[in-house]
C-alpha cells in the first residue's frame, strides 16, 4: 500500500516534469513567441530531453536471456516500445492518452 507522502511525492514529481514539459511545448510552439527565443529554448532543452530519453531507455537492454535489464519482462518491453512509438508518431501520446 502506498502512503499518503509517497503518494503526494509521486505526484508532484509529475506535475513537475509534466511542467516543465508542457513550457518547452508553449515557449516553442506558441506563434507569439519571437524565433530568437525558440532557437534559445530549443539549444537548451533539446539537448535535456534526448539526455533524459537516452538515461530513460538505457536502463532498459536486454539482456543475455531476451529479458528488459530494467522491467525484467520480455525486450522490447512497454518502455522502450512506447518511446520508440512516440519518437515515430508523436500525435500517438493523445491518442494514448486523450487527458494530455
């Protein structure tokens, strides 16, 4: 059973990277934003966002026996399945997940 501090930890943990998420979209998607600062903002953050997919699929290989190193299911498995998903079909994440 989880607690109430973990349960609050974990949520405000995904509001956080949800957050920060969803200020690149705005900072470089919105149509008011001058490109000085779309290329500012996108020199800074891509290379976060490819360093926090790389460290997130990492930790999931296979290993010698076809299993995940991380989830310890079969490889692919759900991680490094859906990453590979949204990297080729980023509109799939809505689709997937319609409250986003």
């Amino acid at each position: 059973m989880t607690s109430a501090a973990r349960a609050r930890a974990h949520h405000l943990l995904t509001q956080d990277m949800l957050g920060y998420l969803d200020t690149v979209e705005l900072l470089t998607n919105d149509q008011d934003t001058d490109d000085d600062t779309v290329l500012a903002v996108a020199r800074t953050e891509v290379p976060r966002l490819i360093a926090a997919l790389r460290g997130t699929v990492s930790g999931h290989r296979a290993d010698a026996s076809g299993h995940c190193t991380g989830c310890r299911t079969a490889w692919p498995c759900a991680v490094i399945d859906s990453a590979h998903t949204y990297l080729q079909d980023p509109d799939r994440i809505f689709e997937a997940h319609p409250s986003r």
